[in-house]
C-alpha cells in the first residue's frame, strides 16, 4: 500500500516538473515562424507551433496506452 502512494507521488512529481519545463521552453519561444503543411503556408508563433506538437504528442501517447491497455488480458 505505502509503495503505490509512493509510485503516485513520484508520478505526478515527475509529470509536474516535465509540465513546467514544457511551459518554460514554450513561453521562451515567441518569435513568429512559417510553417508549410502539404500546399498551405501557415505563419504562427513558435510557442502556439511548440503547443500544437506537445498536445498532439500527447494525444498520440493516450491513444497508444489506451489500446495497449485494451490488449492486455483483465484480471478478476
């Protein structure tokens, strides 16, 4: 029991101090950059282009887990 609370408060910890190194990194980076996607040119911030990559990365990573998970065989 004691080492899953331990487990919990590491993971959140960690997933706190990635969190602000994300927003550092993103808030650092403001300067406006052109972006090509297929035929269409989009100009944006560096940090809304850093954003839009983390929350998809993010998106991907839950998607992943969330079949993996679905995979595996359910305990009783």
């Amino acid at each position: 029991m004691q080492r899953e609370v331990n487990m919990v408060k590491i993971k959140f910890y960690t997933a706190l101090v990635l969190i602000v190194l994300v927003l550092i990194i993103v808030l650092q980076n403001t300067a406006l950059v052109e972006t090509k996607i297929l035929f269409a040119t989009i100009i944006m911030s560096r940090a809304a282009l850093l954003g839009i990559t983390m929350l998809i990365g993010v998106a991907v990573g839950f998607l992943i887990a969330l079949n993996l998970a679905n995979r595996l065989p359910k305990k009783d």
